[in-house]
C-alpha cells in the first residue's frame, strides 16, 4: 500500500493517475485505429472472389495462417474442393462450402491464409477479414506444431480492427445529447473507470453532451469499443489441426485451452466432436412446427438465428403467413404456459413448439 500511496489519486475515485493516462492514450490508439475499418478507396481491398452470397443458416469463416489445413478442412466437410498444397497462399479468393448438421446448412468459407500485417492490409488480410465480420462463427485454424505463436498473432490481428472474439458487448447504456452536459451514472461499484476518466475519454472523441450508464465493471476499453460502435462480437473457435504431428502430452494441453478444439484432419480425427463445438456456438435455434390437432414434426426443424420472433418463424413457413396471422400457440421455454397465446413479436427460443392460427 505504500507504493499506491505514492501515485497521486484524483479526488472523486481510486484510479491511479496512470491509468488516466494510458484510458486517454487508449483513446488516442482507438481513434486511428477506426481508420483502418473504413471501405478503402483503392481497388486492393474490394478484391475479386470475396463477394460470396450470404447462404443458408448460418456463416462460418475459415482463417489462419497459410498452410495450417483450412482447404483440407472445408474438402472435408463439404461437397466442395478446395485445392490443398504444402506451399503457403494456395488460396487466394473465398470458397464457400455447405455443411449440413442437424438439418441446418451451414455456410462455410474457406480463405486465403493471413499472416502478421494483415489488418494494415498486408497480402489479402483486409479482405480476409472483412468476410470474417460477417461471419457468425469464426474458426480460427491454427497450426498445432506451431504453439501458440500463431494463435496470439491472428487474435491482435482481429482485435485490432475492432473484432471482439468470445466477448459479450459491454453492458453501458451510451447516447450522445445534443446538451445538457454529460451526465453519468452506474448500477455497479466500478474499479477500472470513473467519471472524471469517462469524461476524458468521451471529451477525446469531442462529445461533450451524453447519458452514459454503466451496467457492468467496464474497463476503459470497453466503454471505447462503445463510444466507437462498430465493434463486432464473435464467437471463435480455436482449431489446432495436425495433432497428428504432435505428442499427446501436447494434444492434452492444447485440447484443455478455452474455446478450443484439437483436430487431424489428415487423419480424420475428432472432427465429430467439433462440428458439435460449432453447433453450439452458433446457438441456433430449432423451432418445430405443428397443425391443429396434430402432433408436432419433430422430423422438420425450422432453423433461425438467436433472438428470432414468431414473425420470423412465419416468413419462413410462407412469405405471406404474417399478414394473415391471427394469434400462435407455443409450447417450450420461452413462454409461462404451455401451450401460450402469443403474437408476432413473441420472441421463440430452442425447441419450442409453434401451432400458427391465421385470420
Ligand atoms: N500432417 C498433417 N498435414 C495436414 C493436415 N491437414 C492438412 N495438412 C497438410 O497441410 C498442407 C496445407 O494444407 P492446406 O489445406 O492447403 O492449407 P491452407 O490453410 O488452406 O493453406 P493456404 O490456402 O495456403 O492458406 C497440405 O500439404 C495438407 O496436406 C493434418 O491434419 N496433418
Ligand atoms: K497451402
Ligand atoms: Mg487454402
């Protein structure tokens, strides 16, 4: 305690004057940075073969360095070749591969291997990862003889450009005024920010006018990511490919890491375990349908993206099923009673039974 007694404390709080320093600087970095999101004027980043159509249930982006097994991978799992070598940047556009699981086809895209630079656009990693943003998942491919080198490169690679991997979106409630001043609050006790750094930050980004409200212990970069706003959170998969290479000593490390899946593909190895891993972090929802008088069909599945409605789940039966739409009956977590009246709004949830009654 005596060393914290020497870094001088602004009045209202216990942040260390330094970390005033390095919020602001972060600011700063956060700033410039956001250029780099920007659409560039020139012809490199627009990039032939990356404009892939958007298909089926959900997308899945296949990145890491070249040469770690991406092609192999998608040869694999899907009906499309994709041509595989030993020497590094074999591919060099997107191609896309379709997945069925579980009754859902799920996108999958292979992409040209990305190496350190990519975000400031060395080799085609602008355009790599401008598809992995409109990805649902990533699967980040790494190279398991490799370590872990690969691993913390590519995530400063994806960080750098505003991709939050496994993180929910800060919990602050943000808007800019046109005045009044700003005016802060939270529902927490908070350890890493402050009112007066708040300001700072926000004054950096000259809004001197806004409601901020914090939900959860943020940290300075968090309450950035939100003043910034174009940040995507995505969940990533690690995927250490060529275990077969490795010592099980190895296999048994790595397999333990968070988020992560150890595979052969050169083997076939364990490539079960991780199109369920996948599953479940695309968190699809599965909603069965079911007539009057009927048992539902559970053969059929109708599969949507979380958060989706009841008016979701009639665009899906019949592009006109809204505008006739009475009332729905659902049977499943997401209502009280079982079976409930619901309207079009009604949020579903996984595996919920919808009777739809029409006008
Ligand atoms: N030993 C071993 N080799 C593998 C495995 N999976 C792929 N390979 C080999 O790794 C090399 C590179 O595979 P690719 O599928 O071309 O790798 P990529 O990531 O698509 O490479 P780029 O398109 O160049 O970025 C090929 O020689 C594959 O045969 C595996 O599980 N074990
Ligand atoms: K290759
Ligand atoms: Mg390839």
């Amino acid at each position: 305690s005596s060393v914290l007694l020497k870094i001088s404390h602004c009045c209202i709080c216990v942040i260390p004057a330094t970390e005033y320093h390095l919020g602001l600087l972060k600011a700063k970095l956060a700033k410039y940075r956001a250029q780099l999101l920007e659409p560039s004027k020139s012809s490199a980043a627009k990039g032939e073969g990356f404009d892939v159509m958007k298909s089926g249930d959900a997308r899945v982006a296949l990145i890491g360095f070249p040469s770690v097994g991406k092609s192999t991978f998608l040869s694999l799992m899907t009906s499309t070749a994709s041509e595989a070598a030993s020497y590094e940047f074999t591919t060099l556009t997107c191609i896309p591969g379709v997945i069925e699981y579980k009754g859902a086809n799920i996108q999958l895209l292979d992409l040209p291997g990305i190496i350190e630079g990519a975000a400031q656009g060395k080799g085609r990693g602008r355009q790599v990862i401008a598809v992995a943003r409109t990805a649902d998942v990533v699967i980040m491919m790494l190279d398991a003889t490799k370590g872990e080198v690969q691993r913390a490169l590519l995530e400063k690679e994806l960080e750098s450009v505003g991709i939050r991997l496994n993180k929910s979106k800060p919990n602050i409630y943000f808007k800019p005024k046109k005045g009044g001043g700003i005016s802060f609050n939270s529902t927490v006790t908070l350890t890493q920010c402050s009112e007066k750094l708040v300001q700072l930050i926000l004054h950096e980004y000259k809004i001197f006018n806004a409601e901020v409200l914090f939900r959860e212990d943020c940290s300075p970069d968090e309450f950035i990511d939100v003043i910034v706003g174009n940040r995507v959170y995505m969940p990533c998969l690690y995927v250490y490919n060529k275990i077969d290479q490795i010592s099980m000593e190895e296999v048994d490390r790595l397999a333990r890491r968070p988020h992560s899946v150890v595979i052969s593909c050169g083997m076939k190895l364990n490539l079960d375990y991780l199109l369920e891993k996948l599953w479940e972090y695309l968190a699809l929802t599965c909603i069965y349908t079911k007539k009057r008088g009927q048992r539902p069909d559970f053969t059929d599945a109708i599969i949507l993206r979380k958060g989706a409605s009841v008016e979701h789940v009639c665009h899906r039966i019949h592009r006109s099923l809204a505008s006739q739409f009475k009332y729905a009956l659902v049977w499943g977590t997401s209502t009280k009673y079982s079976p409930q009246r619901v309207g079009l709004t009604h949020m579903m949830e996984h595996e919920d039974v919808i009777q739809i009654v029409k006008k």
